[in-house]
C-alpha cells in the first residue's frame, strides 16, 4: 500500500478535547461552557456546547482520522439554543487555520432540534462534523 506508515505505533490525538478546546478559547463563546462534559451544577438552560466524539475512521493511505464531532447547544430557549449553535457552527471552519494537523473540516448534519428529555427538556440543537487531523507516529 502506498502511505502506509510502517514505523511503529500511532499517535491519535484526543480531537474531541482538541475542538472543546479551541471552541473554549474564542472570545465568541466567552461565558458560555464549552467541554466533554457538562457542568455539575448546570442548571438546564444556561448557554452550553456539549463536545462529544460520536465516531469516525482512520483513512491509512492518506494518514488522517476523520473524526465524527457532535455539538449539542445549550440555551435558556429553543432561539436561544439555535443562536449558539450558529456561533459554534461558524466557528468549526476556523480550527483548520487555527490548530495544527487539522487539515479538513466538513459538516454531516447542521443543526437538529432535540430537546432534552435527560435534562428536564432543556432545549437543545444538534450539529456534526467530520474533522479530518494528520496523524503520526508515537513519540516517547
């Protein structure tokens, strides 16, 4: 196979921290958490995105994981909710140009309506992506 990497084990970032990340740092989003996980004392309606890996593939010809991001927005209302996940959805383009090794970013679904029912129906949108990030060998 042409690109097969035959130098030992890989190294596969954590892209779902990588996004939550960058997403956290972008003074679009300031106030408003942004990780993995969800604060313990969230209250159900304060302005959240809820990163979370949902899937992906390694392609080993072209040394990439393409990597299935969710984002669930939070807000106080469904407009609410809909209007972060405008922000997080327009800010998805720039980590290409803003973390190394990502190299592709294309968008699977745009924004779904679903409420919470895990969360006293707290609205919510839904959106992913596919972030495509090179990969390389396994440093000590």
């Amino acid at each position: 196979m042409t690109g097969a990497f035959t130098g030992g084990q890989l190294s596969f970032p954590n892209v779902e921290t990588l996004v939550a990340t960058f997403l956290a740092a972008q003074p679009a989003l300031a106030g408003v958490h942004v990780g993995p996980d969800l604060p313990a004392n969230w209250d159900n309606r304060s302005a959240a995105v809820y990163v979370q890996r949902v899937g992906g593939a390694y392609d080993e010809d072209q040394q990439v994981d393409q990597a299935l991001i969710r984002l669930d927005t939070y807000g106080p209302t469904k407009t609410d909710a809909l209007n972060l996940a405008g922000t997080a959805r327009g800010l998805m383009p720039t980590l290409v140009r803003g973390v190394q090794g990502v190299s592709w970013i294309s968008e699977d679904y745009g924004p779904q309506w679903f409420s919470d029912a895990k969360h006293d129906n707290a609205p919510r949108y839904m959106t992913r992506f596919r972030v495509t990030v090179h990969i390389g060998p396994k440093t000590a």
